[in-house]
C-alpha cells in the first residue's frame, strides 16, 4: 500500500543495504498496515458523513536509509491511495541529532548560509547553519562543523579534536545579525569542554604562566586561567572545570542533565553564554508550534528508523506521543 521494497531500497541510493536493515523498516511498514486498515474503516464512517479526515505526518529521519521528508512523502503516497478523501499535513521534526537544522529550516520557512570554518581538527571546510531572519534566530547543529563524520576512525582522537570550528558558525551568525541561537549538540567529535567553541568567541585561555593553550580536550588540565574578564580557575579535566565554575558563577553544572553532553560542550554553553539545554524533541516541537500543527487532526503518524526502548526516552515519537 505505501511504498515498494524497490523504490525504498534505492530511494538514496543505498544498493548495498543490509538485508536485516531493509527487514527492519518493512516490519515497521507493516506495522503501518494494520493502521491503514483501521482507517479504511475510518474513512467509510466519514465519507458517509460527508467529512474529510485529516492526517498529520511527523516522522524523524529513517536514518541511512531515508531523510524526514522521504518518509512523510512515501506514507502521503500510500494514504491517499488508500484514502483519496483525507487530508495529510506533512511536518518534519528531529530529536536534536542529524536532521535537526534541516527539520526546523523548513518548517518555519527559513534560509541557509554557508560559511568556511575549521574542522575537528583545524582544517577548513563548508559548513551551514539556518536563519530565521524575522526572528534573528541562527539553527545549527554541532556535527556539521565539530562532528564526528567529519573524521576517519583513525583521525578520532577526544584529547586532539576541538570545537573551534562551532564557535566559529555561532560567530558568522552574529555577524549577519542573529541574537537567538538554536543548537543542537549531538553527534560530537571533541570533549574540549566547549572551550574550542569559547576561544572563537573571544575567549583566552592560559596555563599558570600566562601563556595561551592552544585547543583539544588535553588543554583541560593545563588550563590556569581564562581571559574573560577572569571568569574562572580550572583544575584538571571537566570535573574541575565544572568545580572552578562553580566557585566563580555559583553554577553547578555537574548535576544539570546533559551538561556533558557533546564533551561537555553543554557545560561551556550553560557556564559562559547562558544557555539553557532541553530535550532535541521538546526544542524542535515548541519551536514550530507543532500542538497548533496538529489541532483539528483526526489522526497523527509518527515514527523513527528504530523502535526500541529508547524511543520513549527523548527521540522524536515518545515527543510527539
């Protein structure tokens, strides 16, 4: 009814998929099926009253097999095949992680810009962030300018990697105006702190003579002061980290959930720019109003590449359930 195992298995290009992944996803179509049925039922009843049926579809990325999108399009397919009276509103949501920016851009008609910064490792790449340009809000996310396939598996080193290259993002956004920032930090390559991040925001940091510490998650323990107006002493590592802020801001980072997040590029965030971390899904469906999205919808659809018992613990289904 919705989609067949050629078009999907090719959809992206992905010839060489694993069987058990393609078994996966059609266990989940499947599922759908039986769903479908219930509302041929459904639609029967409307028809009959002269109403049409509204669907809502809000499904996270089937990651390596299909973007947010693809997904929502091949049920809209299959929907109207089956159910040629309804109506299906399409929206595009994320839990934080791949897929974030793309969801949000679209969905709130935004635009991307396109900047040169430094990879995990110092080299420059391309990377995009998107802009909400009534709203002076930047959307983007750790990974596409600190993320870890960016690297080989050789090349992925915490003590050596830095998030300079978001710091960077972050300041390109300022420049074109953004005074919001929407980040979503999964998928990193570094466990620096967020102080790779800090350092292209102006930030100093120096050993006990002075001298500035270049970035990398080894700096951590080498680090005496930063040259923010004396904003903190460190000790070693993040643990003294969180403690030196924790004497200097009164901010226990250490028992905020997700302060470690990312290598703790949560900590660096919440300590220094006054951020405040939430769940990807509870960011992404408050900032597209998806209650107002859904209101008047007879039926919602959601789903993720793979349901298991994470699903209800912050991934985009347990948000919208």
């Amino acid at each position: 009814v919705l989609i067949s195992k050629r078009r999907l298995l090719y959809a992206r290009g992905y010839e060489k998929a694993h069987k058990d992944c393609i078994n996966a996803i059609f266990f989940f179509f499947s599922c759908i099926s039986h769903a479908i049925m219930i509302l041929l039922c459904a639609e029967h009843t409307y028809i009959s009253t002269r109403q049409r049926m509204t669907i809502t579809l809000a499904f996270d990325s089937f990651k390596g097999s299909l973007t947010s999108e693809e997904v929502a399009d091949a049920f809209q397919e299959g929907l109207l095949s089956a159910l040629p009276h309804c109506t299906v509103n399409k929206v595009c949501i994320a839990d934080g992680g791949e897929g974030t920016a793309e969801a949000l851009v679209r969905t709130l008609h935004g635009e991307w810009c396109e900047t040169t910064v430094s990879d995990p490792l110092g080299r420059d790449i391309k990377a995009r962030y998107g802009i909400i340009r009534h709203e002076h809000t930047a959307i983007m996310e750790m990974a596409s300018a600190s993320g870890l396939p960016l690297l080989s598996p050789e090349e992925r080193n915490p003590m050596k990697t830095t998030t300079y290259g978001t710091g960077q993002l972050i300041a390109h956004a300022i420049s074109q105006g953004c005074r919001k920032f929407l980040i979503g930090i999964g998928g990193s390559a570094t466990n620096d702190g967020g102080t790779g991040m800090l350092r292209a925001l102006g930030f100093h940091f120096l050993d006990k003579e002075g001298q500035e510490l270049a970035g990398g998650g080894d700096i951590l323990g080498h680090i005496h002061r930063i040259d923010a107006e004396m904003i903190a002493l460190l000790d070693n590592g993040l643990q003294g980290y969180a403690e030196a802020i924790q004497r200097s801001l009164g901010k226990d980072i250490a028992h905020i959930p997700g302060a470690g997040a990312a290598g703790g590029m949560g900590a660096g965030m919440i300590a220094m720019l006054d951020a405040r971390l939430m769940k990807g899904i509870d960011l992404v469906l408050n900032a597209i109003n998806f209650d107002g999205i859904i209101k008047g919808s007879n039926l919602v659809l959601t789903g993720e590449g793979r349901i298991d018992r994470q699903t209800l613990m912050g991934k985009a289904p347990g948000g919208v359930l």
